[in-house]
C-alpha cells in the first residue's frame, strides 16, 4: 500500500476548517467538557410542519423511490419559480431557466465545470465562502482574489478590479448578503456586477442563501435588467427554511447556462428523492406563514446574545450586519483571530469561528453563528464573561 500515491490535486487542498474542528470538539466532549458550538451555519429549528408532512406522505407511496430526473421535477422547478416571482420580482421559466441543486457546494462544482478549463482563472473575495477556492483548485482553475474591506461596507472594490489582468477570468463569485462579513446586498453593487460581466465577458455568480435572514428586503442580482444574460445566481433552503441537511438548492439563468451546468449535472448524479422534491416545493409555497418567525424574530434575539459575546471579548462589529452570523474585529491585543478562538475553546468552551479560514482579510476577524438556542447562547456569553 505504501507504493500507492493520492492524486496531485490532494496536495492543492487541506482538509475544510470544520471537518477537522469538530473532530477536536468530539474529543473535548467525550472528557466531558461540554462545549457550546457557535461556530456552523446550520439552523437548529425545523421546517414548516406542513413541509415534513409532505416528505413524510410522499415517501410513504410505493411509487415514489425510483431515480428522478437531473433537471428536477415540474413540481419544484415551477414552486421555484414562484419563489423568485414573490419574494424579489424576478421572473423565471420554470423550464429553461432553473436548475435545482443537490445544495450549493454541488453548484459551484458543477458551474466550474461547465465555464472553467483548467489553467484559466476564478475572481474569489478575500474573505469570503472556503469552498470558492478549495474546489477552484481541486479543479485545476487558478484562483484570483479580489478585496472586501469594512471601509467598503465588504463590497467590491470595482476600481481595484478593474486595474487587474482579467484576460483569462471565466468566473467571478460573489456572496450577498455576504458570508461572513455580513455585508448587505446593495442594488447599486448588483449593478456594477452586472456591468462589469458584461464588459468583460466574464460570467458572475452570486451566491445568495442569506437574504432572508434578519433582512425585511430580500434582494436578487437577477432584479438587475439585463444580468441573466451574463450571471448566475445561487440560493438555497438551508438557510431560509431550515433545510440544511436535506440538500436542496437552485441555480438560475439564462437558458443557454442552465443547459450547458445540466450537461454536467447529469452525468454526475441521479436527481434527488422524489419525496424531498415535493416537500422542498411545498417549503417554498407555504414560506410566507413563517418567514417573519422563524428568519427575523428568532434571529434577532439571538443576536442580542452574540453582540454581548463579541463585547466581552472585546472585539468590535458593525450593528447593521444581516445573515446568521455575527462577524467581529478582534482587539489589537490578540495576537491573531485563532488566538483568540483556541482561547475561547479551551478556557470557556465556547467555540466560536476564526476569521482566517476565510483568507487574509478576516485574520483579524472572529464570527459567531445564531444557530444555537437561546439558552445556550446565555450560558456561552456567562462562559466568556468568566473567562476574561
């Protein structure tokens, strides 16, 4: 076995930030040092009752457990659709102009494939989503990073931009509401994305799973005229409806993109569970009932809880932040954003995330996840007062 060799794209890439984290978390809490994670992203609450309804009938008939088509079914593709139509006014043919995912990590794979040779080059903020540069590499693109600062309210730095060599740039991404900074979407930075693809002929991809969380105006770069034709936006169910573990996304576009990440979509999987599908439709029908609920209030006061936190460790943060992070500038007296965290770990048992697994922009950053019930999230900041 010694003489066998993994690829060499291994090389390009180490194992994701928490993967490796929460190895170390299982340990501490198998010696019983009970630690309060607010580190991840995923949501803690349920689905609408009337969405595990629908899973649940539907997996019950004998009819259902076949393989599904890769474009998904009319059902949810058309309930996506809608979505778009309510919630932004943006309008969709549910036919051509829609692509569901196996969530959006499987999007951005899928849209490097279809737009990326290798050796050509990828536009990822610095800070921004890991995976962005992980599969970029892994697929043989050369990433490029682009700045975010707070000064700029964490949106692009278009003069910065165009200054740079973008002659072989095929793809550009893009997160607004912004992870993890928590920089809002503007209509005027959609715009200038929208212009700066067209100029240049490179298509963006906005990846959008965070506008619905304590955000009352949700926005999509596809609400800019004339952005389909050059971009690509993402969104997910994770997020905005409790959804995380069950895999459900979307990809939206013009048709000629949708086909062309279809291509490549169906010669990699099967389609999903007929019964998620019809769920996940119902899901984005019946959203309006709890939406207020479950992405504003319940947020909200959890973040009480996480600006008392960034307080405490002396860190400081923008109040106008949206999304389902809390992301903090540490003091100029840590060393670095890990120091503060492997603190914070080990002395209050509290782990929360360092900012430099988002790239060098966020070495001074540390965030907070909301996705923790309120009660831990007390007994986390008691914890940290202790501490320090």
């Amino acid at each position: 076995m010694n003489t066998i060799q993994p690829a060499d794209r291994l090389a390009l890439v180490s194992e994701y930030y928490f993967s490796r984290k929460l190895k170390e978390v299982a340990r501490l809490n198998a010696q019983g040092r009970d630690i309060i994670s607010l580190a991840i992203g995923s949501p803690d609450m349920p689905p609408s009752e009337q969405t595990v309804k629908t899973l649940c009938e539907v997996a019950r008939r004998p009819d259902t457990h076949g393989y599904q088509p890769t474009a998904g079914t009319p059902e949810l593709r058309e309930a996506m659709a809608d979505f778009y139509q309510r919630w932004y006014g943006v309008r969709l043919d549910p036919k051509t102009e829609i692509q569901p995912l196996i969530g959006s990590k499987e999007g951005i794979l899928h849209v490097t494939l279809a737009f990326v040779n290798p050796g050509e080059e990828v536009l990822v903020p610095n800070p921004g989503y890991p995976t962005y540069t992980s599969l970029s590499k892994i697929l043989g693109a050369k990433v490029v990073n682009y700045n975010l600062r707070g000064d700029n309210g964490w949106q692009p730095d278009f003069d910065e931009l165009e200054q740079m060599d973008l002659g072989k740039v095929r793809l550009m991404w893009t997160n607004y509401p912004n992870m993890p900074t928590g920089g809002n979407a503007r209509r005027d930075t959609y715009e200038r994305l929208a212009d700066f693809a067209r100029r240049h002929h490179i298509v963006v991809v906005n990846d959008n799973p965070y506008s619905f969380i304590l955000n009352n105006k949700p926005m999509s770069l596809l609400q800019v005229p004339g952005a389909k034709d050059c971009c690509i936006e993402f969104n997910s169910m994770s997020k905005s409806h409790n959804m995380p573990g069950w895999r459900v996304g979307l990809c939206a576009s013009n048709p000629t993109f949708i086909s062309w990440i279809l291509k490549i979509k169906s010669n990699i999987d099967s389609g999903t569970f007929r019964a998620i599908q019809l769920a996940a439709a119902e899901a984005f029908r019946n959203d309006r009932q709890w939406h207020s609920q479950a992405n504003i209030d319940t947020y909200a006061r959890r973040r009480k809880y996480a600006e008392a936190i960034m307080t405490a460790l002396g860190c400081t943060f923008d109040p106008s932040q949206v999304g389902m992070f809390l992301w903090g500038r540490i003091p100029d007296s840590c060393a670095d954003s890990e120091q503060l965290t492997e603190r914070a770990l080990h002395e209050a048992r509290v782990f929360i995330t360092p900012g430099f697994i988002f790239g060098s922009n966020g070495n001074r950053y540390v965030r907070i996840s909301l996705c923790a019930k309120e009660d831990k999230m007390e007994e986390a900041l008691a914890r940290v007062k202790a501490m320090v």
